[in-house]
C-alpha cells in the first residue's frame, strides 16, 4: 500500500507518464500527431492526464502533461486534447475503476497484427502475459470520435489488461503507468514475433495449463511494474529534462 500523499502520488503518476512518451518515442510508437497514453488523477479519480495533442512523445515534460475533466475540458495545462483519444480513454476510465493508466499508439507491428482481426498466440514466455487476458475489437468505424464506440470498445476490453483493435492498433491498460506502458512495449513486441514465426513456417504454441501458469508470472501486475522500473531509470537518465 503506497504511503504517498495524494501530491506525490500526482507527481508520481505524471512522472511516469512523460517517461512512457519518451519510451515509446525512442521505441518508434509515435505516428505524427497519433498516440496518446492516460493517468487517473488521484485526487479526482473521473478526471485523468493525458500528453497534448500534436507535441512529439520524444518531446513530453512532465509540465507538458494535461489533465482534463469528464467531458473533456482541460483544467490544467496548457494545450489540446486528442479527440479520439479523449473519447477512447474517458470510456475505458469510466468502465474500469481498478486502471490507473491505459497507452494507444499506432505502433508498426501492432497495426500489422491488427489487422488479422485474431488474438495473439502463446507461441513465447513473454506472450503468455496476455493469455486469456485480452481481446479483439471487431468494430472497426473509422476514427474513434463517438462516445458509443469508446464505450464499445471498454466494453470489449472488459477485465483485461488490452484489447486489438481491428486495422487500428493496440490498447494496453493497468493499475499504474508502469503496467500500462509495459504491457504496451511487450504486447507490440509479441505482436512482431508471432508476425515474423508465422512468415518462417508453422510457430508451435505453448500447452494451456503452461500458459496458464507462465501467464500467472508474466502477466501479474508486479511484472509490469518491475519490467518498467529499468527503462525509466534509463530514459529519466538520458533525458533528465523530461521531469521539468
């Protein structure tokens, strides 16, 4: 149980969210003005902050960070919200009290495995963290800007920790940055691999109690946390003006 005050527990999230659009710049997740990653605030849990719409990932400071109300409004900060990513992620905070943080991009590998419309395989240790734990969305409308598709989509997440969206990309969410973003950066890399197995022959899957027991491992919130905790001391050390 964390001991930090509602401030520092702020301090702390924003932190972690301006490192996750460092990582993911440096990862190339960052598609031009696309991608947006969120944190529930912790003193107005309806309420979440968010990187400003058209700023680069590799160019997020912590100052940077937005925090917008329910309807969308920005109540602190300075700039824009996206709007398909207001709409997405106002749902899925709404539907899902227990995530702290959820992470869109348009990531390269991601959207190639999107667009098979299927779940990932457990074809590798690392995949396993998502085994019966994420879903695709089939819905495919076009830019999300409705709020009934937003909800669609936290509908199909349901109690999982992502969701494919079909020709669109991946949605990662957690109960902190760390797992949200961690989630993201492992799940486009399992994407890469399955992509990659599959074009060289048939990949072999792990058996399901074995998955089901590497899922317990790989896929437990403290993993996610844990994972993370070495690319922030890097990219805070690389880039220590992202905490201005």
């Amino acid at each position: 149980m964390s001991t930090r005050t509602p401030e520092q527990e702020r301090s702390y999230r924003k932190q972690r969210l301006a490192a996750a659009c460092r990582l993911f710049a440096r990862s190339g997740f960052d598609e031009g003005a696309g991608g947006h990653i969120t944190a529930r605030d912790p003193e107005n849990p309806e309420w979440f902050w968010i990187n400003p719409f058209g700023v680069h990932f590799g160019h997020v400071r912590v100052s940077d960070l937005l925090l917008v109300d329910a309807e969308g409004a920005v109540v602190a900060g300075s700039g824009s919200v996206n709007p398909a990513g207001f709409t997405i992620h106002s749902q899925v905070h709404a539907a899902r009290p227990d995530v702290v943080a959820a992470a869109h991009t348009h990531s390269l590998y991601g959207r190639a495995w999107s667009t098979l419309g299927r779940r990932l395989d457990p074809i590798t240790q690392d995949a396993c963290a998502f085994y019966e734990d994420h879903e695709v969305f089939d819905g495919f409308d076009g830019v999300v800007l409705e709020s009934e598709e937003g909800k669609r989509i936290a509908e199909c997440l349901g109690s999982g920790k992502a969701v494919i969206l079909r020709n669109h990309g991946l949605l990662t969410v957690g109960g902190s940055v760390q797992e949200a973003a961690w989630w993201f950066v492992t799940m486009e890399r399992s994407c890469q691999v399955q992509l990659l197995a599959e074009a060289a022959g048939t990949p072999v899957p792990i058996h399901p109690e074995v998955a089901r027991a590497t899922a317990a491992t790989m896929g437990a919130p403290a993993m996610g946390r844990l994972n993370f905790r070495p690319m922030y001391a890097d990219i805070v050390r690389a880039h220590p003006d992202l905490l201005g």
